[in-house]
C-alpha cells in the first residue's frame, strides 16, 4: 500500500482487552484541585444525595491533625451502590439536575488530598456498609478494603447525632498530604483552612445556601479526640457575586442573548457592581477583585467559574473590576461548554466569543458596550464624602446630637462636651483639646438666657452653631497658626455680640 494514500476507515483485525496500570492512581495526587475545590466535589455527591445538612469535620489532638470527615444526612447508599461509587469510573445514572458529571468526583477530589479513603453509608434504615481505598493497595491490583459493618453503624450513629440515624453518609480522609503544614501549630491551620474552605463553599454553593429556607447547610468544626472537645460548629454562609445593593449603573442588569450557530441562543446576566464599593458580594473574600471580573458559570445552580473573560477579554483588567456576567448553562450547551474536571472553571470556544460581538438586549444595547459602559462606570469622579466628626456630648440636646449622627458618619469613642467656664471677659469660647470640651464663658449666659431657665443643655440653637463652627479644630495635635488667626476673629465678634445683647 502507498503510505501517501489516506484511508477513512481504518482497517480492524481483531480486538482485546488492555486493563488499565493500577498506577493510574498516582495521577490523582496531582490532577489539580485545591483542598477546598475537592470537598466542594464531595458536597455535590452530598446534593446529589438530598442532603439538607453537612459537616465538614477536622478530627486532631492537641499537636497533630489526623483525618477529615465529610457527614451528610442524605439518602446513604446500599452495598451495591457504595461498590458503584467506589468504582473508578463507574457512573451512576445522572438526573438532569444532578451536580455530578463525570463518575470520578469522590475518588479523584479525595485521592488528591489524602492517600486513604473510607467511604461509609445507610440507606433506609439498612445495616451500615463501608469501603475504603488506601493508595497504597490500589497500586498493587485495586484491591478494595470492606469496613467492618459494626464500625460503620457506630460511626453513623455518632456522626448523625442529632439528625435522622436511618440514613446518611461519612467521607473520611486519612493522611491527607496538606495536614503536614499543621504539625505543631494546628490552631493557626485550621483557622486558616475554614476560612478559605468557608469563602469557597460559601461562593460555590451560595445559591443553595441563601434564602430564609436554604436547601443546604454546611457546617464546620473541629474534635479533638485527645480531649473529647469538640469545638463550636461554624456555619457557612452564601458569598452572592451579585449581592449588591445598588447597581453601579441605570438601566442594570442587563439580558444579553448570545446567538450561537448550530447551538442555539444563550441568556448573558450582565451586572455593573456601584463604583468603590466595600460589600462583601464584591470583596468575595479579599485579594485582587479585578481577577473577579468576568463571568459567572452557573450548571444546575451550582458555580463552576467565579471570574475570568475566556479569552473575550485580557483578565485582571483593573477598568473593568465593576463587570460581571452570570450565565446558567442549558443541558444543550454542557457539550459545547468543556467544564474542567475539578469543576472550578469553563472552557468556552472560540465561536462563543465571537457571538459576544454580536450579542444584544432587548432595548437594543450591544454587549461591547456594556463593557465599555462598565469601564465608563469605574472611572467616574467619586461623590466626595464629609470628612467624620467628633459627636455634640453633654451640654448640646439630644435630637441635635441624633441629627448629627445621622447626617454624618462619626469618629468612635470621640464627643464634644459643651459647658460653661470662667473664661476671661474678653473671651466668648475657648477649646480644651485634652478633655474634649468647648467652654462657654459664664459671665455672658444670663444676657443671653433673657430670663430662661438655665439648664445644662440650654440655648440649643447657639451652642449648636458654636459646635459646628469649631468642631474640626479638636482635630488633630496642635492649632496652625492660620486656626488661632480665625478663633481670634470668631472671639472678637462674639464677644462685641454679647456685649451688644448687654
């Protein structure tokens, strides 16, 4: 035959069985996930299992960190199913709403963490099963450890306490790779741990976290098993990228659809978040927020790509920090859409950032110029803010105090006294920066009184005005000299005041 010629069909003579290298299972350990990105994985499976509850637990002693334990209260699974679920590759059959993907979450997101995994399950009031791969033995010929059946009920029973013991499922991770940065200063560890894992969970998961009923609760702690302690739980909240309490532009958000050929239409939520903004939605947890721009793929409301513009535009870029897009995947769309196996971001074709040129809203705006209308919206002169004040103290009323206090943002622990002295008699006030106060010279209060009462919150309109004509002078060291020019000025003309009222 000419090797220049091509064959479409290529020609077979036979077939045979090639099992798969039991070394396999070393590429786990280095299949990209972060250890909050694989227990995100494993509280899918939980979902997916109809759990309302979840607890991530980290089992230590006073110096060590020893395993980890994911606890759900959802349907369990039988022995068969368990057998199924510890298989590599082996699929079970996924409902269209369902959050697994690819059959391989709980082993490759706990593999990658931790060199043992025991899996330990109930269903309907059956007798607990277990399994548990250990790297070690799965190199060798994977071969499977069966848990003794009465371990398996005893850890459920304890493991539920407080929820229905007729089902539910424990992931316990032992020997987990990046517990050896915790030896000796565990405290430090986990504190640091649950508040990553709780800002990751929290923006993954927060549409099943919100709401005044959410479908989930996901709770964190820690038992020390050389103490019995077991710590208060901590409870994961939803971190919504959209949460704002105003958005940064009129007319937003914005329905873009995205017209792909031989695919169909795609809905783009286009967001512009107010500029300077200090909410929690928009910080996410800290860091760099202009790697937060970008879009937000939600598959069955679940987030698999928090930022980014997959190659639509250069990512980080500090002008566009205000836009975010949320977009739901259809089913039509998850073959055209590649999601990375550890569910942490989408890769999009070059066909869908062209579509992006063409993609328009109902009223006619393009989405070109709803990132131009973003950058437009970051660039914007900010409103200048009134500088914080020291609070009026005793001697001002009280509702000109209330006023103030909700007209300005105030200084902590910082109000100003206003009381009467004996000042000399060609001085109507003087400042005690020291004690905060501004003194009133008494020798003038019964003129001006007219023949009120006195009291110690007494002529309310003047001491007001005395306070905020003075009021930015207890800031600060020392007076400038330009200060003591206009309090000699301020004086001069009180005090001929006074004496006019006389």
């Amino acid at each position: 035959m000419d090797s220049r010629v091509w064959i479409k069909d290529v020609p077979i003579t036979g077939q045979k069985v090639i099992e798969p290298d039991a070394r396999v299972v070393d590429a786990f350990q280095n299949i990209g996930y972060s250890l909050e990105a694989a227990l995100a994985d494993l509280i899918d499976n939980s979902i997916d299992a109809g759990a309302k509850r979840v607890l991530v637990r980290f089992v230590r002693t006073d110096n060590e960190l020893h395993s980890l334990d994911v606890v759900d209260d959802g349907r369990g699974m039988s022995d068969a199913e368990i057998d199924r679920a510890m298989k590599f590759g082996g699929q079970r059959t996924y409902q269209s709403g369902d959050l697994g993907m690819y059959g391989m979450g709980l082993k490759a997101a706990s593999l990658s963490q931790a060199d043992n995994l025991t899996v330990i399950s109930r269903a309907n009031r059956r007798p607990a099963v277990g399994r548990r791969w250990q790297a070690k033995e799965a190199r060798r010929g994977w071969q499977c450890d069966v848990v003794s059946g009465q371990f398996a009920d005893e850890a459920l029973d304890v493991a539920l306490n407080g929820l229905d013991l007729s089902h539910g499922t424990i992931v316990r991770w032992d020997q987990v790779r990046d517990f050896r940065k915790a030896s000796g200063r565990v405290d430090a560890y986990v504190q640091r741990t649950r508040n990553t894992l709780t800002v990751h969970l929290g923006l993954q998961l927060h549409r099943f976290l919100a709401g005044d009923r959410p479908k989930l609760e996901i709770l964190v702690n820690t038992l020390n098993v050389q103490t019995g302690q077991l710590s208060p739980d901590f409870k994961v909240t939803p971190l919504d990228p959209f949460s704002y309490t105003h958005p940064g532009s009129r007319k937003y958000p914005k329905d873009f659809q995205v017209t792909i050929p031989q695919v169909g239409d795609l809905t783009c939520h286009a967001h512009i978040w107010p500029a300077r903004t200090k909410e929690a939605g928009y910080k996410l947890g800290g860091g760099s927020v202009a790697r937060r721009q970008g879009f937000y793929f939600y598959r069955n409301d679940r987030l698999l790509q928090a930022g980014g513009w997959n190659n639509y535009r250069e990512d980080g870029e500090p002008h566009l920090s205000l836009a975010r897009v949320a977009i739901d995947l259809p089913q039509r769309f998850q073959n055209f859409f590649s999601v990375r196996f550890n569910k942490a971001a989408v890769d999009a074709p070059r066909s869908f950032v062209d579509a992006l040129e063409h993609a328009r809203s109902s009223d006619g705006t393009t989405f070109p110029e709803f990132v131009e209308r973003a950058q437009v919206v970051y660039r914007s002169k900010p409103e200048r803010k009134l500088d914080p004040v020291f609070a009026p103290g005793r001697g001002i009323r009280a509702a000109v105090a209330e006023s103030v206090r909700s007209t300005r943002s105030v200084i902590p622990r910082h109000t100003i006294d206003v009381v009467w002295a004996t000042l000399p008699r060609n001085t109507f006030f003087e400042i005690d920066r020291d004690s905060d106060q501004l003194l009133l010279n008494k020798r003038f209060r019964s003129v001006l009184l007219a023949g009120r009462p006195a009291s110690s919150a007494d002529l309310p309109v003047m001491k007001t005005l005395l306070y905020l004509l003075t009021e930015e002078l207890f800031h600060g060291e020392r007076q400038s000299g330009m200060e003591r020019q206009r309090l000699e000025a301020y004086q001069a003309a009180l005090v001929a005041a006074a004496r006019e009222e006389e």
